[in-house]
C-alpha cells in the first residue's frame, strides 16, 4: 500500500467509469492524479473531489486524438505533479457496432484514433517524463475483446485492442533499460460504465454473464485494484505483461 505515496500518475479518460474507479484506487492509495478528461468535465471534478487531504488532484482537458491537444494536455499535467511517474493509459472506446460490410474508411480511422493513436501521442510525450523519474510504469487497457474477437460489430474496436497487446510488449522491451515498465490489462465484462450503458444490451449482458465460470460481471473496482498493482510496479520484475480479468474466460 505504501509504495503509491506521493507518486505522480496521469490517467486518461478518468472521469468517468473504469478510469474514475482507477483514479479513486491511486488516490486512496496516497497517489497524486491529474485526470484527463474530453467532454465530461463535470465527471473529472466530482472524481476529483475524491481525492484524501495532502493528496492533489488536477483535471485536465483534451481531445487526445490531435496532436497539439495531447501535448498540451501532457506538459499541463507534469507541471502540475511536479514529475511523472505513472501512466496510465485508459481512454478509448468501441465508438458504434459494425459489420465488415458497414466499416467505410471514416469509421476506421475513427476507432483507429481514439484507441491507438491517443495511447501513442500521450505515451510519446510523457515519456521522457516517465525515464527522468528513473523508475516509473506506464499501464495499458486492453480488452478481453483483444484476446477473443469480441462480440458482434466489434470487429475494428477489438483489432485495437489486440494491437496494444503488442503495444505493451514492444514498448517495455523498448524503454525497459531506461527504468521504464509496461504492462497492461485486459478486462472482460465491466458493467455499470458507460461503454456498456451505451453498446451492451441487457440481453447480451445476461448471455455474457451466463457463459463465465465465476457466473457475474466484474466492477471497475476489480479493474482499478489490478491498475494500481501494476502501476505500483515501478521497480519490481513484472514488465510486457497483461493480466486478464474477465471472471475466467479463456484469453488465448
């Protein structure tokens, strides 16, 4: 528990669901968070609010898809933390369901950008931040529609998610000499956000349910305690990895 005090982390998309559990887990753990957010400004301020006392928490606005935008938002928060320690790498979406026969080009590179290209721009400009601290750790969200396919429509979204399995692999072997890990995690069905309120039907959650071997879904505390285990990792052995935590379901 004490390995997270006073150490400086940046989440993205922590305003809300997975990345608001996550947020409150680094807070609670005496862990200094800027949360980046979008368009749910309200989301990051009430998450912000969680914070304990003698613990900052800043929000920090952006559209992580432009370039600029990214940059501004990284350099905001470093000047606001002091340094950075810990990444975590949370924004992303399944942006709308789409057979193959439906995916024109726009709606590619839509879901291209708002799951790889906002993880390579924030990660390319904290970086240097992250290998100045000496010893840090950057934690990626996969999926387990990464391992699996996903569901129906999910074709484009689970592709990204496959990718930043390689991702998390290639980049610790990258920058693992300059005291830099990388892990990710790939969580199955997380209900109550607001990724499934919007692209899960309750049928769908039900048959998902039925087909996992502990017989629930999982919360974004199951995720954020795994989060924080792996962002706590800044000087232990653990790098290129990725935890599954879906209830059982295979992960080939």
């Amino acid at each position: 528990m004490e390995k997270l005090i006073n150490k400086r982390a940046l989440v993205t998309g922590g305003g809300q669901g997975i990345g608001r559990g996550i947020v409150d887990e680094l807070l609670r753990q005496g862990c200094h968070v800027a949360i980046h957010y979008h368009k749910n400004a309200h989301g990051a301020e009430e998450t912000k609010r969680l914070a304990p006392p003698n613990v900052k928490a800043g929000c920090f606005q952006a559209d992580l898809t432009q370039e600029t935008s990214a940059r501004q938002m990284v350099n905001q928060a470093v000047e606001f933390l002091g340094g950075l320690d810990i990444l975590i790498n949370n924004s992303g979406d399944l942006v709308g369901r789409r057979s193959l026969e439906q995916v024109d080009m726009a709606f590619w590179q839509q879901v291209i950008d708002v799951n790889l290209t906002t993880m390579m721009l924030v990660t390319r400009e904290a970086m240097p931040h992250l290998v100045k601290s000496g010893q840090s750790s950057i934690v990626n969200l996969a999926s387990l529609a990464g391992r699996m396919g996903g569901h129906s429509g999910s074709l484009v979204y689970a592709s990204t998610k496959g990718a930043i399995l390689t991702w998390t692999r290639s980049l610790a072997q990258e920058f693992g000499g300059r005291g830099v890990r990388v892990n990710a995690v790939a969580p199955g069905l997380i209900l109550g956000t607001s990724f499934h309120n919007t692209h899960t039907t309750a049928e769908s959650a039900a048959a998902t349910v039925a087909r996992i071997p502990l017989r629930q879904a999982g919360s974004t505390a199951d995720v954020a305690r795994a989060v924080a285990f792996l962002a706590s990792e800044y000087d232990g052995f653990i790098t290129g990895a990725t935890l599954d935590i879906n209830g059982g379901v295979y992960g080939c």
